[in-house]
C-alpha cells in the first residue's frame, strides 16, 4: 500500500510541474518550457514573468484535496480486505496446525487436501494485493492526468489575459533559488481553479 503515497506526492508533484513548464505560453506564442528561456532572462527585460508555489497548490487546491480524500478513502477499504481476508487465512491454518497435532485428520491424504487448501488460498491473497494495489496505482495516474489537463486548461484561459511570457513552478529546493514575491502569482491561480471546480465531478 506504500504505492499510495509515492503516487500521491511525488508523482503528482512531477506532473504538475510538467505542466507549468508547458504552459508558460502567451496569447501569441506557443508553449514553452520553463528550461529552455531560463538562460536568456537576464537579457530579456521585456519579458514578463511569474511564479507558482507547487506545494501550495497541491495543499489548496479543492479538486486535489478531494481527488486526495477519495483515494485515500478506497486505500483504506482495500487494507480493511485484505486484513480480514489475511485474519481468515491465518486462523484456518492455526486450526489445521492444531488438528495436525492431534490427530484430527482422518487420513494423510485429507490432511494435505487441507495444506493444499490454505497454500492455495494465500496465493489468492498475494495475487488479489496486487490486482488491488496495481488498480489504485493506475488509477492515481488517471487522477494525476485530470489534474494536469485542468490546471494546463486553466493557465491558457488565465494567460489570454495575463500574458506572461513564462510561468515557472517552484517545489521547495529546486531550481528557483530566488525569486521576488511580486512576481509569485500562486494565490490567483488556486482562486481561479477553486473557483472553475465544482465538487460533484469527484467520484466517489
């Protein structure tokens, strides 16, 4: 169940800086990577340029938190299965253990019929930990998907307006070592996405 939590940071966290590195694009240009322009900032003073706070983003975002609650809420139902399956799975073979030693079986033949049982059960549990662990992931990298295409939507509507000629993502200690809070445009960005989303389109 640890996939959870990989998917729901880092990964999400990678995609949405894709994201911003493909929509900094004006009105008049196409998109553009945050990588490439870097360089010629410094002799490019007309360019206009602004800034945006992942972390932040991930943590006000009401389509994220929900997406987020939903997950988490299934990766809790999928441990309580597997819990009580593995519980079962663990008493029958403490009772076949005990009957081994007393002579509970009627023959040997039913005695293995019986290992035979609890080894093909717990095979069944491993395979079903995995069918649900890998349905969870895939569908974390769907959710990673509708929130790339809903803020890359939103930053082209955003930009008609603004026409930034780069939008830059920030995540903790990455690239952008400094950058002057005027340009950090963080805060419109959540009020504009809270403010397109509506609650009903998290299925729960």
């Amino acid at each position: 169940m640890k996939r959870t939590n990989f998917i729901l940071n880092g990964f999400l966290a990678l995609a949405i800086v894709l994201v911003f590195a493909q929509c900094s694009d004006n009105s008049n240009n196409a998109a553009t990577s945050s990588a490439a322009p870097a360089a010629g900032v410094a002799g490019s003073s007309n360019m206009k340029i602004a800034y945006v706070e992942i972390d932040s983003l991930l943590t006000k975002y009401n389509f994220w938190n929900d997406l987020n609650e939903v997950m988490i809420q299934k990766e809790e139902n999928i441990r309580t299965t597997l819990n009580e399956k593995a519980k079962k799975l663990d008493a029958d073979a403490k009772e076949f253990q005990r009957k081994l030693e007393n002579n509970g079986f009627a023959t040997r033949e039913r005695a293995e019929q019986e290992q035979m049982r609890l080894m093909k059960q717990q095979q069944e549990l491993q395979a079903l930990q995995q069918k649900l662990s890998d349905e969870l992931a895939s569908e974390n990298q769907k959710n990673s998907l509708q929130l790339r295409d809903s803020i890359n939507s939103f930053l082209k509507i955003y930009n008609q307006n603004k026409g930034y000629d780069l939008i830059i993502s920030n995540t903790g200690f990455d690239n952008l070592l400094y950058a002057n809070p005027a340009y950090n445009i963080t805060q419109e960005i959540i009020d504009g996405l809270n403010a397109r989303y509506t609650p009903s389109s998290v299925k729960k």
